[in-house]
C-alpha cells in the first residue's frame, strides 16, 4: 500500500486554489459561528450542515467541513477562555484552567497554546490516520460492551480529580450529572425515567442544554449577582503585551508535553465506538494535574490544563475519522453528521470506501492537513481581535452571552420549552457557583453516566444476565482491575507503610489533597 | 440564636441547602422506587433507585457536616468573605431571569429581532448599564445582523415574527 | 438629557427599520404574479428530528427540488424540532400550527411507532394526511463467520430458543425492531421473548455486530452494503416485497421468498397540520403531487437510492390508518405498547 502516494494526490486536489478557497471558507466561517458564546462545535455543525448541503461537489463539501469542525472547536475554545462559556462537552476541561488565566491576564497565552496545541495534535493525528486508519480500525471492532462499561468506569475513577476541593460537593454534583443522564427515554426498553409526565424531558436532557444552561446562563446569573463588586470591563490584558509573542518561553516549555500527551490519549479514545472527544479531554486534564509539579497552580490558570485538553479534543476528531471511513461507523455526534453528508453523495462509507473513492478520501485527509495549517494561520493573528472581547462593556457583553445562548439552544432545538429548560439549569448553575459546588462533575456524571448504565445491561442482556462476563473476556478483566488499581493508587503509601510496620504519618496521596 | 456576622450567616444557607437537597433526594428516590417496570440489574429502573440512593446519602453526610461545627468551616468562609466585600445582589438576577423569560415567551410571537432587541436594552440596564444610546444601538444592529446571517447566509430558521424582513 | 436624545434616536431607527422591512415585503409581493396560489406565503417544512438524519436528507431534498425547479416561488425553509422519535415535532405541529397550510412536517414509520412507544399523548390520526413519498427495505445480516445462511434457519432457533438470538438494530420501538416483532409473529415464536438491543443509530449496531455482541442486526437496507460487499457480513433477507442489491451484486433474497408472511417498508412522507379546509387539503395536496412528478425530485430520488412509494390523497390516508394498526398491535405484543 503506497500510502504516501495516494496522500500526494491528494495534496495535489486539495492545493488547487478552488478547494483552498473552500477550506479557507471553512475554517473561516466556522470559527465565527463557533465563536459566539453558548453555541459549540456540535451546534455549529449541526447549524452549518445544510450550507454544505447546497454544494454539488462532494470533494468541496468535505474539505469545507473539515475546515467548518477544526474552525468551530477553535471557536468553542475562544470563548470557554475567555468568557467561561463552552458550548459542547469537549471544551469544558479547557474552560476550567483557560478562564483562570483569561481571569489572570494571561488570555493571549490560552489562546495561542490551544491554537497551537490545536495545531501539533492535529497534524500527528492525522498523520496516523494516513498510517494506521486500518489496523486500528480493526482493534476498535474487537470492543465489546462489557469492556466500553470497564473503560467508561475506569474513565470515572481515572477522572476523580475533577471533584475539586471538597469531596462531599463533588459528589452531589457528579450524582446531580448522573441524575440528568436517566432522565428520558431508557435506551434499551423505551420507559420513560423522571419524565414527570411531560412530552419535554422525553428526549432526555441534551448534553449541549446542559452545558449552555450551567456556563452561559450559569456564569451571566453569578456575574449580575456581584455586579456592583466588578469594575465595568472584565480583564486588563496582560502587562507588556504589546510585544509579537505569544508565548513566553516558559509557556513553551510548559505546553509542549501537554500537547503531546493530549494527542496520544485523544486519537485512540476518538477512533472507538462510543469513544468521542469529551472523555478524553478529562484524562488529559486530571493526567496533567496530576503530574505536575506546581499542582497548587492547578485551578488558578495552569497552562497544562489548557494545553492538554485542547489537544486531545483536535487529536480525537483524527480518531473519530477512523471507524467512519474505514467501517462506516459513526462515533460522535460530528461524525454522524458527517456520515450523513457522505449519504447525501450517495457514498457509503466502509471497508470499499478506501478503494472505491481514493481521491475523495485521501483529497479528505489532505483537506485534514491543509485545514490545520489555516486554522493556525487564521487564528494567531486574530488572538489579538478575540481579547478585544474582554473590553466590550460587561452589561453589553452579558446580554449578548445570554442572546447567543438562547438563540443556539432554539435554533438546534426547534423548542421554546428546551429553551426553558436551559434557563432552568442555568439557575442550577448559579445556585452551585453561589454555594460553592464544582461544575465539571456534572458534565462528567452526564457523559460517562449513560454509557456505564447503557453497557452494562448490554453486557447482562447480552449474556443472557451472566456476571461472570465482566471477568472472563481478558481485556474486560484487564481494565476492570486497572479501575482497582486507580482506587487503590491514593492509598499506597499507607498500605507500604503499614506492611513495613510503621506509624502511617506518609501523606496519603489523595486526587482531593485539600480537602 | 441571632447569627450577626457575615460568616454564620453563609454557614447557616449552606445548611439549609444541604437539608433542601436531602429533601428534594428523598422525593426523587421515593419515585424512582415507585416507578412500574423491571428493577433487575438488566432492566430499566434500578439504575434511578441507585443513583438517587447516591443523592440521599451524599446529601445526608453534607448535612452533618454542616451541622457539625468545625473551626475551618467558620474559617473558610471568613476567608470567601474577604473576596467578596459586597454581599451578592439578588435584584439583578432575578431581573435578569425575568427578562430571559420575557425574551423566551415573545421570541415565537414578536419575532427574533424584535424579541433580542427588547431583551438586550432591559438586560443591559439590569446589569448596570447607564449608557441608554449605546445599549439601542447595539440592541438593534445586532439582532438585525444575527438575523440575516442566519436565515439569509446559513439558512438556519428563526421566528420573522412582526418584522417582514 | 442624554437619556431623551437617545431615545429619539431610538425612535427613528425602529422607523427606519419599519420602512426597510415594509419595502422588501412589496418587492416580494410582485414576484408572485402568474405563479400557482400555493405556497402564497414562506412554506415551512418542519423535520421532527437532529439535522443530518433521513428526515432532515428528505426535507432538505424536497426543498432543493421545490425551489431549483421553481415549483415554489416562495422561501421554503427546513428547521429541525428534535426529540422522541418526532413525537415532540408532532406535539409542536398540532399544538402550535393548527389549520395554517403553509406548515408541514415530514415523518415516517418511525413516528407512528414512536407514538406507541412513546404513549405519547397526542397521536398521528390528529394530524392531516398529506402523501408518502420514500421508502427504504430493511435488511438482516449476520457476521460473515455466522452459521446462519439463511433466515429459516435463524428463527427456528429463534422460536426454539430465543436466549441464543441477541438481535440488534436502532432505537426501542424503531423500524428495525417493529421487523424483529413481525418475524417473530410470522414464525410463530413469542415476539416479547426475543431479546432485542437497541443501539442509537446504525453505527453503534454495526460496530457491536463486529466485536460479536450481536447475533443478526436489522438496519435500513444501505447500511451494510459496504460491510456486505467486503464479505465482513452477511445479509439473510431484504424486507420489501421485491429483492434489492444490499451489495452482493446481486438482489438479497425477500422475507416473503422465505416464506415468512411479512413485508415492512421504512417510509417517510408528508402530514399536515389538524384543522386546514378541504380547498386548503387538495392544494398542498396537488402541490406535493407536483414535486412528485418534477425532474429534479425524480433525480434526487435516483441519486439517494429511495424507491418511489407514492401515494397521496384517500390513498395515503388509508394507508396512514392500516399502518398505524399494524405497528400498534406489533409493539403491543412486544411489550412496548
């Protein structure tokens, strides 16, 4: 298989100046629909899919895609750092270090290691795309549900960090996202759980009102609730920042690992069934915390916490690319949309695809690169225009927040009553920054919740309700006892201690330290 | 007991709120446990008699530890009160909530731009805002701009309403 | 003083705004003279569903061909009302739309399954039957490695021993099981003791079909046709009453062929809401009846692989009436009712 071959080709459609044009249109168009606070990467795509549509030129489409995706989760990035506001689960991780540092001056800085991060992630992702779309599209099918309930269960322990500062508030707010996630249509026997009767909440809560509701409308409440305490504009930009650069070169040094452990966690997670880009930005946050030296630095604008989540969220829509062309199989909300969009070509993505369409495909993953390498050149010099946000006035701004969050929820919604409900999250949110309750956990319980629940019965309803399945398959086996592993890790030194028959005074690693 | 100081009076909301949830957990798990259907570990209903349990219990050892007094409880928020010299308003809130209500309910009748234009102006001068001409300014171009990007560029549907744009 | 200026101007941009919108409504006024009396004012066509679906590819083509082909000398705009199988578009259209022509709603199968299993309060007879437009045959496959070769052999174990079968397909009360429920009965094994796993969307179905979760999935019959064509699976039977190529390069053997009594045929078409006039009815009526019969249509048809399965007029009201039937006493018996 000549694989560099085919990719030259494909460089050569893509570079000609009509389909660059189309890239550039893109990036460019989703970066401003992504941009605008409360509506996210996923809303974007949904929201720009029939533009594409209009298109009679399959190749052009895509390559406007891929441009319209890299741009919006750019865009989505842009306004978790600086307004505390992501609109898809994806950018919640960057929100929680990249807002601190926005708090902190330090907004030209986050946005340049997200850009760049954005960058390095998706060019090696999607190099090994080009390398290794098919093995590792064969590792993905050999997925099971009883391993996606051991992974989605080792994902929560692994995550735990998230929890924050006091364990008990952590957990009420962890339960309170896994609370959301039954509420609706049970997947698997269609009984409706926590509807209260009303035609509404049977869909469920959609991830995307959650996250509008609890940031946007959450944050804009907290804001007016202390309104008279802030001065009229956000933040001062950073002292001395008239210079060209971005990134000091601390920064550097700080970012590039980070990126680089962002990608390799991202592009496995976004290449499995059921995988995506949220869950994968969460490891990568906690990963990094976790590592780093200046942990206290972590929830008051680390640069890792930035760095790593943007990366492994670029790095995962490489891996999401890999059951869909390979096997048709669609992994994320993105991807469905995408698999549509090669319908609507009458193309049917799977094992064929690769030899059938190989200018569509490799002219697509050429588009990959090209949309990368506009991306950053797009986004650098406008870093400079996207701070200029933070002097627009605060009632101003505030109100805009809150007419782009109610404009994204109806627009993808369809619903005044959807609309209602994000309001009515909102006031959750505000309540939980008022009394001190972490956000995070609640996306995290929303995400990872429904998945445990929905494989695990899979796993029984599969087996015909034998236990034993969730030991016998060794990499079930396996991963279950890396989430005894991670229970246990905090408490080593203690058990150390104890077995050499000293007094347990060794500090007890906890994820919670301060609690 | 009269609780003058700043710090006892916070300390004494995180405890009803902490009683609120418990509450509001011991309703929610009464009916998931009354709910009809298959509560097995394959079927659909023990996964919200579980997770609500969670609730109660979480809830419950919030509660005591609110009720417990604990010199670093006092401490911690003395110490959130030095952030935050002001007291929390609760007027601009609820006037924010009562405009985004507003703006909800009329978006289908009068229409996106008419609907946004409204709600920014109030919003603008709920939050503080004392600059009349540039809040209309900002309520009228950008609600026209969103509008025709959306519906004229990207095709995208949001209510004409009273306005035949 | 300030605050007075301010409002002045205010004043006078409203004006101003009132006049620019006043004058592009009488240049739109004119383009309607000599053209056909409906659409008289924006068609709004309302797709109970995500953005990218079957529905959203149907409404999306119906527009492009109603407004290329000129059929329409209004704006025809597509949103999305997303949830529960339709049934909160459906709620949407009889709560809010009732008796304005110029508002449809594309639906299907799905949704008359989904108001059953959904018990959702309003139901399809509320609504104004319009036409059926498209339809797609279901398929079931196995793994290439399966034994089954044919469906025969897979519902009489089916009937004899229901535990071994782990079928899968989309959603609860979905097409694919609504065919899971109607082999069983034709089989004469029990339809609420076959173990049944829904999988939101196809994707997740084919992936848990390749690891070896599933025995045999059902899915629209264009799913598998890559999967099919590279012998990674294999397809026992096509769902409608005339074989079609699911990608072995040859027509897949029918339900019927195999001597199971059964025929299902994933449809979408086109309701209107309650409370529009007969005159109102026979116009949308005849305004479908002519996107029907248009080149471009025709052509998108061909291009997205839909068979032709129109039926419009008392036809697709009787045809409304003895599907819903049929699906509420299949998913009753199921155990979804």
């Amino acid at each position: 298989m000549n694989v560099f071959g085919d990719l030259l080709s494909g460089f050569g459609t893509v570079l000609q100046p009509e389909y660059l044009l189309f890239a550039a249109i893109g990036v460019t168009l989703g970066t401003f629909v992504g941009v605008l606070p409360g509506i996210g990467p996923a809303l974007t795509i949904a929201l720009l899919l029939p533009v594409t549509f209009s298109l009679d030129d399959p190749i052009g489409t895509f390559i406007m895609f891929a441009g319209i995706y890299y741009g919006a989760m750019y865009g989505g990035s842009t306004t978790s750092i600086l307004l505390n506001t992501p609109g898809e689960s994806a950018s919640v991780a960057t929100a929680i270090e990249g807002y601190q540092m926005a708090r902190r001056g330090r907004a030209k800085a986050a946005l340049a290691t997200a850009a760049i991060g954005s960058f390095v992630a998706g060019t090696i992702s999607t190099l090994l795309l080009s390398l290794f779309a098919q093995p590792v599209a064969k590792l993905a099918t050999t997925f099971r549900a009883a391993d996606y309930f051991a992974l989605a269960l080792l994902a929560m322990v692994a995550v735990t960090a998230l929890v924050g500062r006091s364990l008990v508030r952590g957990l009420l707010s962890l339960i309170f996202g896994l609370f959301l996630g039954v509420i609706g249509i049970d997947g698997l026997t269609g009984q409706a759980r926590f509807t209260f009767g009303t035609m509404e909440l049977l869909e469920g809560i959609d991830v995307v009102v959650v996250i509008v509701g609890l940031f946007a409308i959450g944050e804009t409440l907290f804001v007016a609730s202390r309104m008279r305490s802030l001065p009229e504009h956000i933040t001062p930009l950073e002292p001395g920042s008239s210079g060209k650069g971005w990134l000091t070169r601390d920064d550097w040094r700080r970012s590039w690992g980070p990126w680089l452990r962002g990608t390799a966690v991202g592009f496995p997670f976004g290449a499995l069934p059921s995988g995506g880009a949220d869950v994968p930005t969460f490891l990568s946050y906690t990963y990094e915390k976790h590592r780093a030296k200046n942990r206290a630095e972590f929830g008051k604008g680390a640069i890792e916490g930035v760095a790593g989540p943007e990366a492994a969220n670029n790095a995962a829509f490489s891996g999401v690319l890999v059951p869909l062309l390979t096997l048709g199989i669609p992994t994320s909300a993105t991807a469905a949309v995408m698999l549509a969009a090669f319908q609507i070509f009458n193309l049917q993505p799977g094992p064929q695809l690769f030899d059938r369409s190989p200018e569509l495909v490799w002219a697509l993953i050429a588009s990959l690169y090209v949309g990368n390498v506009l991306l950053l050149a797009l986004n650098l010099p406008l870093i400079r225009v996207w701070v200029k946000v933070l002097q627009i006035p605060r009632p101003i701004l505030y109100a805009g927040i809150l007419v782009f969050a109610t404009l994204g929820v109806y627009a993808s919604t369809g619903s005044v009553n959807q609309v209602f409900i994000a309001y009515g999250i909102g006031v959750i949110g505000f309540g939980m920054r008022h009394f001190d309750f972490p956000i995070a956990p609640v996306i995290l319980g929303l995400i990872l919740g429904p998945m445990m629940e929905l494989q695990f019965r899979r796993a029984l309803l599969v087996s015909n309700g034998d236990l034993t399945v969730f030991v016998t398959r060794p990499l079930t086996a396996i991963l279950l006892g890396l989430v005894v592993v991670a229970l246990l890790v905090p408490y080593l030194p203690r058990i150390v201690a104890r077995l050499r028959g000293r007094s347990t005074d060794t500090k007890r690693l906890t994820f919670a330290e301060e609690d | 007991m009269t609780v003058r100081t700043e710090p006892g009076r916070r300390w004494n909301s995180q405890t009803l709120l902490a009683a609120a949830l418990l509450i509001v957990g011991g309703l929610l798990l009464w009916s998931a446990v009354r709910a009809e259907g298959d509560f097995g570990l394959q079927g659909p209903r023990l996964a919200p008699v579980v997770i609500t349990s969670a609730w109660v219990v979480a809830a419950a050892v919030h509660l005591i530890m609110q009720l417990r007094p604990r010199p670093e409880a006092q401490e911690e928020a003395r110490a959130g009160e030095e952030h935050e010299p002001d007291r929390p308003g609760w007027l601009a809130p609820l006037g924010v909530l009562a405009a985004l209500a507003g703006f909800a309910i009329a978006l289908e009748y009068a229409g996106f731009v008419v609907s946004a234009a409204l709600f920014t102006v109030v919003t603008a001068r709920v939050l503080g805002s004392r600059n009349l001409l540039r809040d209309v300014i900002v309520a009228i171009v950008l609600p026209i701009a969103i509008y025709l990007s959306f519906t004229r560029l990207l095709d995208i549907f949001l209510p004409a309403g009273v306005f035949p744009l | 003083m300030r605050t007075r200026h301010s409002r002045i101007l205010a004043a006078i941009a409203v004006a101003g705004l009132l006049l620019a919108g006043c004058q592009k409504d009488t240049a739109g006024g004119g383009n309607a003279s000599g053209a056909v009396d409906y659409p008289s004012k924006t068609l709004q066509l309302m797709v109970p569903a995500a953005p990218g679906g079957g529905w959203d590819l149907t409404a999306r083509t119906m527009q492009k061909a109603m407004t290329d082909d000129k059929l329409a000398t209004k704006p025809v705009e597509v949103y999305n009302v997303t949830g529960a199988a339709g049934t909160i578009g459906l709620a949407q259209l009889v709560s809010k739309n009732r008796g304005d022509a110029h508002h449809l709603m594309v639906m299907g199968l799905v949704m008359v399954g989904g108001v059953v299993a959904n018990k959702s309060p309003v139901k399809l007879d509320q609504v104004t039957p319009i036409a059926t437009l498209t339809a797609e045959q279901e398929v079931v496959v196995v793994p290439a490695n399966s034994k089954y070769t044919t469906l025969k052999q897979l519902m009489d174990d089916a009937k004899a021993n229901p535990a071994s079968i782990n079928w899968g397909g989309g959603s609860a009360g979905g097409t694919d099981q609504i065919l899971v429920g109607l082999l069983a009965k034709a089989a004469g094994a029990d339809p609420k003791a076959m173990k049944y796993v829904a999988y939101s969307g196809g994707g997740e179905a084919k992936a848990a079909l390749l690891a070896g979760d599933l025995t045999a999935a059902v899915s629209g019959q264009s799913e598998f046709k890559d999967l099919v064509a590279a012998k990674k699976v294999r397809a026992l039977a096509v769902s409608g009453a005339t074989g079609v190529d699911v990608g072995e390069g040859k027509p897949a053997p029918t339900i019927k062929e195999q001597g199971f009594d059964v025929d299902l045929m994933n449809w979408r078409g086109v309701v209107a809401p309650p409370g529009i006039s007969n005159g109102d009815k026979a116009a949308v009526t005849a305004f479908v009846d002519k996107l029907h019969g248009s080149a471009g249509w025709t052509a998108a048809m061909k291009a997205q692989g839909w068979e032709d399965f129109y039926k419009s007029g008392d036809e697709a009201s009787a045809f409304f009436a003895s599907e819903n039937e049929r699906i509420t006493t299949v998913l009753t018996d199921i155990g979804l009712g």
